[in-house]
C-alpha cells in the first residue's frame, strides 16, 4: 500500500469514527432534552418519575419493559432514572442500523401528546446534531 492509500484509509478511520461518535453524542443529547423535567425548563411532567424512569433503547426493535407505575399514588419522585439501557443500545448501534427509545409508560402517549416532550426534543435534531459534530470533530 502507497502513501496515498495509507492517508485515504486512516483519514477514512478517522470519518467513521466521528460519524458513530455523533450519531451518538446526538441521540444521547436528544434523550436529555427530552427526559428534562418541567421545574428545570424541559416539558415532562414529574409526579412520580415513573415516566422518566421508562425510558427504554433497543437497536432493531422498540424497548419493552414495566408499562404500569406500581405505586401510582405517590406524590414524590419515587424511581431513580438509569440512563444505562440507552447508553448501552448506543454502544451497540451501527451506522445503517435502527435505534429505538422510547417510554414503556402506559401512560407515556398521552403525556407526549399533551405536553410534547419528544417532539420539543426532536425539533431541535439539526442544531443538536451540528453541536455534536462540532464537539467531536474538536475532539478526534
């Protein structure tokens, strides 16, 4: 291999690896904003944080889990929000490849429908996205 293909196939490591590092620095960004409560300047509605502790990642499939709170007359944030199973569907996730999150909360589509706390998200993608490149490229 010639100098010129060296530099082609490590410039081209370099792409890729920016490109997976900001499809998932933006997916991750995108699921802060919308997990951000009410109180703090985001639209999801806290009572009992069993929505936000739904929130669920899957590569291929849509996230399944615990669709009823089980203690729905507590009045305090009850459930601890782990972020882990989105982060963990991000490692996975390939370019080319289907990410699904989403709220196993059954009550999570009627709360979206009023209060628009994905769709508030979602509207922000391209500056979310450019944020996001610019912060990777900055880094590799």
């Amino acid at each position: 291999m010639g100098p010129f293909a060296a530099k082609v196939e490590a410039l081209t490591k370099k792409y890729q690896m920016r490109m997976r590092a900001t499809m998932r620095e933006s997916v991750q960004k995108t699921v802060s904003i919308a997990q951000k409560i009410d109180e703090e300047g985001g639209r999801m509605r806290v009572k009992t944080g069993f929505l936000r502790a739904s929130i669920g990642a899957n590569v291929g499939s849509m996230p399944s889990g615990e669709s009823v709170n089980p203690d729905p007359t507590a009045e305090d944030v009850v459930f601890k929000v782990e972020g882990e199973a989105v982060q963990a569907a991000l490692l996975r996730w390939q370019p080319g490849e289907v990410i699904y999150v989403g709220w196993t909360a059954n009550y999570a589509r009627p709360r979206e429908a009023r209060d628009g706390f994905l769709k508030g998200a979602v509207e922000q993608w391209d500056e979310t996205v450019d944020l996001a490149a610019a912060k990777i490229k900055r880094q590799i």
